[in-house]
C-alpha cells in the first residue's frame, strides 16, 4: 500500500479512536511499566471486564512495585492470583520480578523493565506478544502488537484464511503507525473487539474499510480450527480427620505451588461418594468423582480447618471439591 493511502487510513484509525476507543482502562491512563506489564500479564487468557473488576487493582495493592512482587513469598502472590488460573503467570511474574531486582542491585538501581523488546522476551512468561505490548504501550516503541483481535483484522484486511506467524508478524510492521504507536494499536484492539467481530463483522462503521479486502465475506478469514477437547476423569479422596481436611502442596509442573487434594486409583472402599465436579481448561475437560473418607487417626502431613483453607492458594477445581464438601456436611 502506498505511504500517503497508508497515512490516510492511520489517520481514520485515530479519529476513530478518539471519538470510540476505550481510554478509561486503568493501563492505558498510567505509564508505569510495571502496572502495564501486569496488565498484560492478566489479560493473555482473562477477559477485560474480568480482570479490571476483580483483579488488576487488589493485585497492584498487594504489590504495587516490581521490588514489592520480587520481594514476596510465591504463597502470597499465588493467593492473590487466585480464581485468574493459568499459575504459571503467576510464577513467572514473580521470577521475573526477582531477575529485574537482582539486576537493579548488580547496576545499583532500583529494579525495572526493560525497554527493548530483545531483552523483554528473555524474561520468564514473556513472548513475543507480550514483548511487543510492553514496548508499545510502555515505552511508546514504534513496534505492532498482535493478540486473537488484531491477528483477526489483519488475515481479513488481506484475505488470510490460515495465518503464518512469520507473513502476519510483516503486514503488522508494515502497518504500524510509527509516529503514534500508542494509539494505533490500542484503536487496532479495540476495532477488534468491537467491530471486527468474529461473527457479523460492523464492516460499515470500521475505519479500515476502505483498505479491507475481505470486507465482502469476513467471516471466511481466517478459517476457523475447531479443536477437539479431551476429557479426563480422576478419582479424588478427602482425608478428613477431626472436621479438618488433608491437602498437599502441588510439586509437580501442573499447579505447581498450589494447596490441593491429591487423585487416587481406587478410593478406599470405606470412603463415601459426595458426588462429581467440573472443570474446563482450555486443553482438557476434567471431572473429578470425589470421595470422603472419616479417619480416627491421621494418615497425612497436614490438616486444615476450613477457615485456614480459606487462606491458601488453591486452584479453582479444589474451591469447587471444598464447596462440594460443605453441602454434603452441610458445614
Ligand atoms: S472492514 Fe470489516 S472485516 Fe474489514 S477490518 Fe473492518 S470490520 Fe473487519
């Protein structure tokens, strides 16, 4: 596309924006590098709405510097991550937060992001993506950013039906508005998630529409893959002894840090059925048959009332087997 054609349409795009973006959003009126980062952070496999009402702000209070994150015990950033899923988010934000504190120490400075994207994609829990959200959106880089939204507009603007990372990564470039990056790619996203829908496009209120080729039949780019998603079932016992419950902390890569209930084989014949619980993640369907086991002695490490469960961080499926619990205890 021609420069002046180019710059007449990022000129469309930001008068769009102007009149219709969604400049409220606390990480679009902040230019705290961290405060974005964590934004971005939470917002890779959370919704907007959820993330802005239930966890961008208590996370921030709880830590509100890369040191005060660096700084605390994973337990504690895990439980203020809970109910948000995908713990590795969680974990990485605080490894990486410790990487940038023991560099700050090493340079006599207090600990902070860094700016270019070569040395963001180095840190744990930052991809591509992400990389080129921070440098945009932080530091104000003349670089394009690329979630499901964008990539959408992009396959449709070129009549892309199976995107290849390294052709869609080129038009992006190619595309940028390089004098006013913050707002083309905060007015991209937002196009994305209000007109250039994936079902029933507004291809008449778009600024794009004169550039967009498959403006016609949008709903054709870019074809859908539909995943087939396994399911899993487990067999999981409560140990309860004395109206405690036994968990364990996970080790292993799933959950890994997380308070839990362990799966079993076989439940123990004198255990109790309570009933099942669900859950969906995105790779796989779980049900969980769980079965509640009366000791008179202990047979596990730990025990917990469940006032003290309140307080640990524990995965979604596990609050649903301790809710579970209560109705069948009617505790
Ligand atoms: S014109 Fe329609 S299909 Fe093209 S980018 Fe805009 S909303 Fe999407």
């Amino acid at each position: 596309m021609k420069r002046a054609n180019l710059e007449e349409v990022h000129r469309q795009i930001r008068e769009w924006y102007a009149k219709n973006g969604r400049h409220d959003l606390p990480w679009r009126t902040t230019d705290d590098p961290y405060r974005i980062y964590i934004s971005e952070v939470m917002l890779q496999q959370t919704q907007v709405k959820t993330v802005l009402e239930r966890f961008y702000f208590p996370f921030l209070e709880k830590f509100p510097t890369l040191k005060a994150l660096g700084s605390a015990p994973l337990d504690e950033v895990l439980k203020a991550w809970e109910g948000l899923g995908y713990y590795n988010r969680a974990k990485n934000l605080h490894k990486t937060a410790q990487l940038l504190i023991q560099k700050g120490q090493v340079q006599g400075i207090a600990p902070t992001m860094p700016e270019n994207i070569d040395s963001l994609v180095k840190l744990p829990g930052i991809g591509k993506n992400t990389a080129h959200a921070i440098a945009a959106f932080a530091f104000n880089k003349p670089v394009p950013v690329m979630e499901a939204n964008v990539r959408r507009i992009l396959c449709r603007l070129h009549r892309i039906k199976t995107p290849n990372d390294k052709k869609i990564w080129e038009i992006a470039y190619a595309m940028v508005d390089i004098r006013h990056p913050f707002d083309y790619n905060q007015a991209m996203m937002d196009i994305g998630a209000t007109l250039c829908l994936p079902k029933s496009p507004k291809c008449e209120a778009c600024p794009l529409e004169t550039l967009c080729q498959g403006k016609n039949d949008p709903e054709r780019y870019p074809t859908k893959v539909r995943k087939k998603v396994p399911s899993k079932e487990e067999h999981i016992l409560l140990y309860c002894y004395n109206d405690k419950l036994a968990l364990t902390q996970r080790s292993g890569k799933f959950l890994h840090g997380l308070w839990g209930f362990e799966s079993t084989d076989a439940p123990l014949c004198a255990a109790e059925y309570i009933g099942d619980v669900t859950h969906a993640y995105t790779h796989f369907k779980l049900t969980c048959h769980v079965h509640l086991y009366h000791e008179t002695e202990p047979s596990q490490e730990r025990y917990f009332r469940l006032e003290e469960i309140d307080s640990l961080a524990i995965s979604k499926v596990d609050r649903k087997i301790i809710n579970l619990y209560k109705e069948a205890c009617g505790s």
